[in-house]
C-alpha cells in the first residue's frame, strides 16, 4: 500500500464532529481555564496532603507515598464528576439551539457518527485532563508504598468511569429540551451513578492500600473466581453503558425510523443483564459442583432469570406489534422466500409476532442451554425437568400474546380499539385468571383446577403447578382429564391458539400488504399521467 | 426532479400542509411562495427528511423522502431560514467539516472546497473566523456548503431574508449561476421582488394548499384573462391636452376610471382586448399627441395579492 493510499485511509476514519469539536473547544478560553484550574486544584491537593502527612508523628514513609496517592486518586474522581458532565451534557441540545442541528442531520452522517464524534470528544478532553495529571502522582513514588500496577489500575477505573458519565451526560443533552435542564439531569445523574459507585472504588483504593486481600486473591494461581471477579464487573458496565448509547443515537433517528427501536435497546441492554446473571451461576456451578449452596443459588437464579426474562417479552410482546399504525403496514421491507434479519425487526405487525415470539424462544433456549450445561441439579422439591416445561409455557404464552396483539393490529380501526383490546386480553390471562382461583378453592373446599376456573390458561398457575411436586400437585390436575397435569392442557390449548392465531393474521397482513401496493400503485400511474 | 404528491402534515388538530401536489422539472428554479405562517418551512422541512409526514409523500430524483432518506439526503442541498454558526472555526475548517460530513474523496476535497469558495467569492476570507462574518456573508457560506457534494436539487428556506440589498443581489445573481449550472432550485420567500428576476416558476401556498402553480407568464395571463377589466397606460406628449384627453375617455362607454399621473393618463378598461385600438382612434381624432400607449403588466406581487386572502393554516 502507497503512503498516499495509508494516508487517505487514515483520513476517511477521521470523524468529522470530533474533529470539528476539537477545534472548537481545543482554541476556547473555556476549556484553558478548566484545564488549568484543574491541575492547580491537583498540585494544591498534592501539597496540602504532604503538609497534612508531615505533620503527624512517627509516620512512616510509604504511608506518606499511599496518603499522596489516595488523595489524589479521590480528588481526580471529584475532577471526574465536575469535568467529564461539563463538556458533554450541552453536546446535542447547544446544536439545537444554536440551530446547527437541521444542517448535521440532513448532510451525510448517521446518528450513529454523531453520537460517536460527540463522546470521542468529550473523551479526548476528559482523557487529556487525567493524563496530565499523571506526573503530579509520580510525586508519591518518592516516598514508595505504592506500584505501578496499582496507578495503571486506577488510571483504568478512572477512565471506564468517565466513559459511563460522558455517555449519560450525552443521552441527558437529548432527552432534555434545554440547556439548564440538561445540565441539571446530566449532573443529578453523574452525581447519583458516582455516589454508588464511589463505595465499590473507596473499598478497592482503601483494600489495596491497607489490606491487599484483593491482591492476594489475584495471585493466587489461576481459578474461576478470578475471572468471576473481572467478568460481572464488566459486564454490567457494559450494560449499563449500552443503554444511554443506543437511546441517544435513537432519539436522533426521525420517529418513522425508531418505531421498534426503544423496544429493542430495552432488550438488548436487560438481555446483557440477564447474560451475566447467568454467568455468575454458571462459573458459580463450576467452581464448587455439588454443593447444596450452588444448587440453592441456581435455582434462585433461574427462577429470576425466567421471571425477569418474562415480563421483558410481555412488554415486547404487546407493545411491538402494536407499534404499526391502523390499519395494515407502515413499512415493510422486501421480502424473499426465507425471512431475513432485518424481516424480523421490521415493524409491521406479523413481523413483529414473528420477532417476538423468535425472541422469547432464543431467550429461553439460553436458559434450556445454561441448565443443561451446567447440570443444573433442582433441590429435593422442584423437578428435575421443570425448566423445560416451564421455558415452554412461558414461549407459547408469549408467542400468543404477541400474535394477538398483531391480529388487533391489523383488525381493529382505531388506535384506541387495538390497545383497549390488548391491555383487556393481557389483564384477563395474566390477573384475573389467577385472581379466579381463591374463589373456586372457596367453592371446591382447597385448589382444584376445573373448567370454570380456566387455571390451565394462566401461565403463573401452570408454572406453579409444574414446580411442585408434593401432594397437591394431584389436586392440581385438570378435572375432566384427571391425569393430565394442566400445564401440558395449557401449553396444548396455546399451541392450537397459537396456530389459528397465525393462520388468521396470514390473509389480514397480505390484505394490508396489497392495499400498501395498490396505493404504492396508483401514486405510480398519477406519476406517469403526470409525466406524461 | 421533485414529485410531490398529496403531502399532508398535522400538527395536532391544525392541517400545517394539506395534500400538496407540485411537480419541478430538472434545471429549474421554482418559488414556493406564500405569507407567514402558509406552510412554507414545514413542506420544505418534510421534503429535507426533517418532518414525517402524515400523509402522501414526496420524491426527489427517483428517490422517496420516506423509505430513501439516506439517498435523498445526498442528493439534495438543504439551507433552512434560520440557522447558526460554529464559534472557533474558520471559513475553511467549516467547509471542511461539511465535506467530510458528506463524505467528500479525501483526494478530492481541498478542490472541491476551494471551488465552492471562489464561486461564493470566499477565496480572501478563507482564515477568518465563521462567527465574525456579517449575515449576508453567513447565508453565503451557508450556500457555499450545501453545495460541497454536488447535489441535484437545492432546498432553500428563505434564503435572502434579513439581507441587505446588495447582499439580496449578491444571491440573486449566485442563484442564476447554478442555475445555469444544472441545479434544480426550490426556494421559498415570502418577499416577491427577489424571486421575480430568478424564477422560472412559482406555487404559491396559503392555509397549508397550493392556489396557483405553474409559469410565472402562464400565471399572470390566465389571471388577466380572468379578471373583469385592466390598466392601460397613455402617455401624452409633454403631458399636453391631458384634461381634455381625461374627458374624452370618461365619456367613453368601457372606461371605469381614469387617473392623471405625471404626463400619463391611466385608465380601467372593462371592454374587449380587440377594440382597445379604438382609445386611440378616439383620441388622435380629436388631435390628442399620443405617443405611446401599453397595458400593465402584473408582477409577482399583483398575482401575490389577487390570489391571497392573508390567511394562515
């Protein structure tokens, strides 16, 4: 490759909107003013430790060299949390408002670029004052009691830190209409996520210091723990940083485009959550097989998991097909003879069902998988194969509910029909149902399914049903069917209702697709007319 | 060049735009006209990809603005009525800054850029700072920049409002430029004397529809030939016998009113185009010095003010 072909590569990566800030910013009296403000507040810090430390008597020195440090390191996060928010949290509302915001979003950049040049911006300033700070921490080598390990770690934290409060400060500069109230939600956030998360960093900095034990569990030779320890962290860091990302880039979309994408930034960033929940139980497993400990904190897990992993679909279930407009299609994508991924989250209502009920099966094959992978052993009480079972309840449940939402979506007339009719079959299956069965164990003197208290269609009651595995399972069974426990009648009468639900929507959706073409149509024709 | 076909846009109960039809040929330069308030900005706003609209739709080059915003974006140059600048930057870094954002060939870029800067007369002004340029320059930097990626189609919103008179001939005459350079032009002003010179035609909109659209000559036939009388303007040598002419064309059957104005005479004739010789004959007849003698014409401000009523949508 030529130096001239390297060169224009190296140029195209440039983003623009970092560039543009830097030169902005960079030449401001503004940001000289903060930058040197801060380095004072650091080198004042430095000397009123040492003044501080001095002072007191038969200290030794490595404990005036972990004083410097500590000092510091807290005075940087402070600089951390007054900085960071400051240069980020006007980043998308001053466009607005200095109306440059129509000439961004209409020339060649995505959402996407935009949001990427802001927070590698606002990083690089946020970089550049930790970086130049870092000489002034040398002063606690001097003295000793520290390493390099433990500066290289915390410049870490640090950074990751700043990471978050820039990507929250940037998501508050769009969600808020004006400037001072961003900047008052960029810093009420900043401020609460730094006041939890200064306990876990203070009990590192004071552990490291004073204790070593996380040192010494480091060193240990390599175990699970280890990466137990490392992986969680990191994990919900990154869910948490995905979160105000993904919603900033979303609220710069024009609404058409972001119909279903909310919904999908919710999944994708409770479905990381959920993924290192799994982790820790996984690892916990296999750190220590057999134990009862394990298998107590698996099956509490499990049961999160599912019921966490459960109300996420219903929410998708009911609110993503019903994000198409009444009636029939606002937008669907070509179709081939095999769907295609971005078929799926297409917003169109059958799409959508699709999407739904595809979702909430992957989500539960994760948990057939995690199970099986780590030989997931239930405690005396609970079956051995209820996971399974319970999985299936949830999927079919979901995919029907998903489908009904899709079928009032492209039947009802008004917006107000489709939803009332939703909520009504959602309250019905999920809260009244359940609410039916004291008043039939009033009636049959203690639990007992049958055909007018409709157990068998509430996937709560099949699920607890499938759980237990005492006596009253018996009674639990499907009155006409006696030997047929009503979960297997609930996951029958789904499937079917599923089934029909499908093969009802099919010709409403192809319906709704012609009346898009036929409109598509004889706009043509008026063109051509036109033309003509 | 630009389709545009039953665009609607709602704003709550209030239609802002209802089922506007318009069609722009490639190469031309169109006035959207209209009072404040008309629905000028929001129907350029839903043709920049700014605004959804609720219904119809819109396409540019082939390109619809609601499934093909990427395409439609680079195919079109967009300057909204009101827009800022960056603090810090200088004429160039500004254009720069666009022409990545357009993603402009690094190889070709400084050309590019130094192009559009000599065709706004830029070239002297390349190192100063954005902010400390007058408004009129601002608008043409403006200009300049949404010209970077050589779009097809320039969507402009009021784009001499606030200027100066030298400034508003400055555009005018920019405007012709690309216009001969290929470029279809669609801008909307709500003041008349700076579209009369450029465009080639107009539509003008009140209360959120179009009243009148096509040519600017087509337009302001069809409004005379519909209109019950028109002026004639007589001139008179050295402004002589003009009471006395005044008296012989009040008598006159067809003639509304007539007026003195300097050494002219001006009158409402209601009869027929094919006997206007007759005003003349009248008056040489009765030794009258005509010397000239010419219908009015109606400007863009004549056919603004006939076919508004001044209400808003």
């Amino acid at each position: 490759m030529d130096k001239e072909k390297i060169i224009t590569t190296m140029d195209s990566w440039i983003n623009p909107i970092w560039l543009l800030e830097l030169r902005t910013t960079l030449r401001s009296g503004r940001f000289f003013a903060a930058f040197a403000f801060s380095l004072f507040l650091c080198v004042a810090a430095i000397i009123f430790a040492l003044l501080i430390l001095a002072s007191e008597y038969r200290i030794t020195p490595d404990q005036i060299g972990k004083g410097i440090f500590s000092t510091f390191f807290f005075l940087e996060f402070f600089v951390l949390c007054v900085f960071f928010p400051a240069f980020t949290c006007t980043g998308i509302i001053s466009e607005k408002e200095r109306k440059t915001f129509d000439l961004l979003i209409t020339s060649d950049l995505r959402p996407s670029r935009i949001v990427s040049g802001k927070f590698l911006a606002a990083y690089t300033y946020g970089f550049l004052f930790i970086i130049a700070s870092m000489p002034l921490v040398m002063v606690a080598f001097l003295f000793g009691g520290i390493s390099v390990l433990i500066v290289v770690v915390s410049y870490g934290i640090l950074l990751v830190l700043g990471m978050l409060f820039i990507l929250y400060s940037l998501w508050s500069s769009t969600y808020y209409k004006s400037t001072i109230r961003a900047i008052i939600g960029s810093y009420s956030m900043v401020l609460t996520y730094s006041f939890f998360l200064s306990f876990p960093v203070i009990g590192f900095m004071m552990d490291y210091l004073y204790g070593k034990q996380v040192l010494k569990f480091f060193s240990k030779p390599f175990n699970i723990n280890q990466v137990m320890v490392i992986l969680i962290p990191i994990l919900i860091i990154i869910s948490l940083g995905i979160l105000p990302y993904l919603l900033t880039i979303n609220s710069l979309k024009p609404p058409h485009a972001n119909r279903s994408t909310s919904l999908k930034i919710f999944y994708a960033s409770s479905i990381i959550v959920i993924l290192s929940l799994f982790c820790f139980w996984g690892i916990s497993y296999l750190h220590s097989p057999g134990a009862y400990y394990v298998q107590r904190e698996s099956y509490t897990l499990f049961i999160t998991a599912t019921s966490v992993i459960a109300v996420i679909l219903l929410v998708g279930s009911v609110g993503l097909p019903l994000q198409t407009k009444v009636p029939g299609i606002a937008y669907v994508p070509k179709q081939g003879k095999f769907p295609t991924l971005p078929w799926l989250f297409a917003p169109g209502a059958l799409n959508s069902a699709v999407y739904m009920g595809v979702l909430s099966l992957l989500c539960y094959s994760i948990i057939f998988l995690a199970c099986s992978l780590t030989g997931f052993q239930s405690p005396g009480w609970f079956r051995q194969e209820s996971f399974i079972i319970i999985s299936l309840i949830f999927w079919i449940f979901l995919l029907f509910i998903s489908l009904s939402s899709g079928y009032f979506c492209l039947r009802c007339k008004t917006e107000k029909t489709k939803w009332t009719a939703t909520l009504a079959l959602v309250i019905i299956l999920v809260v009244i149902i359940p609410l039916l069965v004291p008043f039939s164990m009033i009636i049959d003197n203690g639990f007992q399914a049958s055909l007018w208290n409709f157990s068998y269609l509430s996937p709560i009651l099949c699920v607890i049903s499938c759980v237990m595995q005492d006596d009253t399972i018996t009674k639990m069974n499907f009155n006409l069917f006696s030997f047929i426990p009503i979960y297997y009648i609930g996951i029958l009468i789904y499937s079917l209702a599923s089934f029909f639900m499908y093969k009802e929507i099919i010709p409403l959706h192809k319906e709704a697709l012609k009346r898009v073409k036929d409109k598509k149509e004889s706009l043509k024709l008026l063109q051509e007319a036109k033309t003509e | 060049m630009i389709r545009i076909r039953n665009l609607t846009k709602k704003f709550a109960d209030l239609y802002a735009v209802k089922n506007l039809n318009m069609d722009i040929r490639a190469g031309e330069i169109f006035g959207f006209i209209g009072p404040n308030g008309a629905g000028k900005t929001t129907s350029i706003r839903m043709l920049a990809t700014l605004l959804e609209p609720d219904e119809g739709t819109a396409w540019i080059d082939g390109n619809c603005i609601q499934t093909q915003q990427e395409e439609v974006r680079r195919k079109i140059g967009y300057m909204p009525d009101y827009f800022g600048v960056y603090e810090g930057v200088t004429v160039w870094e500004y254009l720069d800054f666009f022409a990545r954002a357009y993603k402009v060939s690094p190889k070709e870029r400084n050309k590019i850029i130094d192009g559009c800067m000599e065709l706004t007369d830029f070239t002297r002004l390349s190192s100063k700072l954005v902010s400390t340029l007058s408004k009129g320059m601002q608008q043409r930097l403006c200009l300049a920049k949404t010209l970077l990626h050589d779009p097809k189609v320039l969507i402009l919103d009021e784009p001499a409002s606030g200027l100066d008179p030298r400034a508003r001939i400055e555009i005018r005459t920019l405007l012709k430029e690309l216009s001969n350079m290929g470029k279809t032009i669609f801008l909307s002003s709500h003041i008349l004397t700076e579209l009369a010179d450029v465009v080639d035609s107009i539509g003008i909109i009140e209360k959120g529809s179009i009243i009148v659209q096509g040519n600017l000559e087509e337009i302001s036939k069809a409004i005379s030939s519909s209109a019950s009388s028109f002026a004639i303007i007589i001139s008179l040598f050295q402004g002589q016998k003009i009471e006395q002419a005044k008296g012989l064309l009040e008598n006159l059957p067809d003639v509304i009113k007539s007026e003195i104005k300097g050494d002219r005479l001006e009158i409402q004739y209601s009869g027929k185009e094919e006997e206007i010789y007759q005003i003349v004959k009248h008056l040489v007849n009765n030794d009258i010095p005509v010397t000239a003698m010419s219908r009015e014409e109606k400007n863009l401000e004549d056919i603004f003010m006939q076919v508004t009523k001044g209400e808003v949508s």
